[in-house]
C-alpha cells in the first residue's frame, strides 16, 4: 500500500498563475484533508471532505478550491497564486467515524509563489 | 484563531535527558488530545492520543498528562534519543462536529526538538 500520495513534490509559480495539487490515498478511507504548513503557525486546515461528495471549508480557505473527485482523490486547486501561497501543502485522509484523530499525511508539495 | 496553543517553540536537550512539551485549548468540544512527530521531508504521523477523562497515558517513552481543568496537556519524553530529533505538533479533535464525526483536528504550532548525543 502506498498511503497518500501527492503530486508534485515541489512546484515554482509566478504571481497568479494556476494550478492543481493531485491527493490519492488507497486505505478506503472516508474523509480526506488539505493542509498547509507554514513556520510558526503549525498546521491549518483549508478544506476538507467528510465523505465522497462533500467539501467544506477549514481554515484557511480563500484562495483555494477542492475536488473530491472520487473516494481514492481529493486535488486542491489555487486559481490565481499570491506569493502568501508559499507553503507546504499536505493532503491527508482518515476514517473519521472510527479513529477521529488519526490522519495518514501524504510525503507534502513544497509551493513557492514569486 | 488559535485554538490550541503550544510550547516551546523549539527544545533542546541532551541525549538521555526529558523533553517536555506544553499545550493548551480552549474548545472545550474536543474529544481527543493527539500529538503528532514530523521529521524533516515527510508529513506528521500520529505518535500517541488521550481522552479528556484520562489523566496520564504512557506509551513506552511518550507519556501525556492531561489536566481537563486547567485545560492543558503535555508530552513528556523521557530518556530522548537523537532519532527524537522531529516537530512535534498537539492537537484537538472532536469527534462530533455537528452530528457528524468529521474528525478535523486543530493543530498546536509545533515544537522543533533537538536531541544531542
């Protein structure tokens, strides 16, 4: 099993130009999350999907856009990007209604807005 | 806002030594108090969890205490070794948000600890 996986790795963009962060997980898992992760601020949550075909907004949700496109996926799209975007994005899933604090996290998209 | 509040921002301790690790909530909601270890390049991974009526769970090294009236926690480490050396990150998690048990968690700021051989 591979867990969560991410796409990519590591991404430049310019000031408002777009693009999609890819999240698969393979343990049948419900509940799927967007993280970013910036120095001193910990971990915040920006969307998140409860079950396939549900979306809801975290924390931190301007900015960004989600699509659960199935149970296995969950992209995190950012339409037009500001270098406050900089960040490490993590994509992580649960099976909430059994072990509701237990998350698997994905290896992480290092994101550099200039 | 911040809902859970940790300290110290970063530790550093000698191998063999206790690492302590502070937080404190306000959502009195929260059903599960769990930390996480993140070691550089890879995501958090969940290290140990305790419930509010719980006063101390122990899993080999890690131990948290829980104090539901002052509404803090911490994770103790005892003996630390070098392969310790990670962020640390506590949490809050209700189980049922609305009904639902969504399971969101609300992360500390984490603490970059250190470990010296």
């Amino acid at each position: 099993n591979a867990g969560v996986t991410q796409t990519p790795k590591f991404q430049v963009l310019k000031t408002g130009q777009s693009m999609t962060l890819q999240c698969a997980q393979d343990m049948n898992h419900n509940s799927m999350y967007w993280y970013r992760q910036d120095p001193g601020m910990g971990l915040r949550l920006i969307y998140y999907s409860a079950s396939e075909g549900t979306t809801d907004k975290g924390e931190v949700p301007n900015g960004y856009n989600v699509s659960r496109l199935n149970k296995r996926e969950f992209s995190l799209r950012l339409e037009s990007a500001a270098p406050s975007q900089t960040s490490v994005y993590f994509c992580a899933s649960s099976e909430a209604r059994y072990l509701p604090y237990e998350q698997y996290f994905g290896p992480g998209t290092r994101l550099t807005v200039t | 806002q911040q809902q859970v509040k940790q300290s110290p921002q970063s530790l550093i301790v000698q191998k063999g030594g206790i690492s302590i690790i502070n937080c404190a909530y306000e959502n009195t909601a929260f059903d599960y108090f769990p930390w996480y270890q993140q070691f550089p390049g890879k995501g958090p991974a969940l290290l140990i969890a305790i419930r509010p009526d719980v006063s101390e769970k122990k899993e080999g090294r890690f131990t948290i205490s829980f104090n539901k009236s002052a509404k803090q926690f911490s994770l103790h480490i005892m003996d630390s070794q070098p392969g310790d050396s990670a962020t640390y990150f506590c949490a809050g998690a209700a189980f049922n948000a609305g009904g639902t048990s969504y399971g969101k968690l609300t992360f500390g700021q984490g603490t970059i600890l250190t470990v010296h051989p």
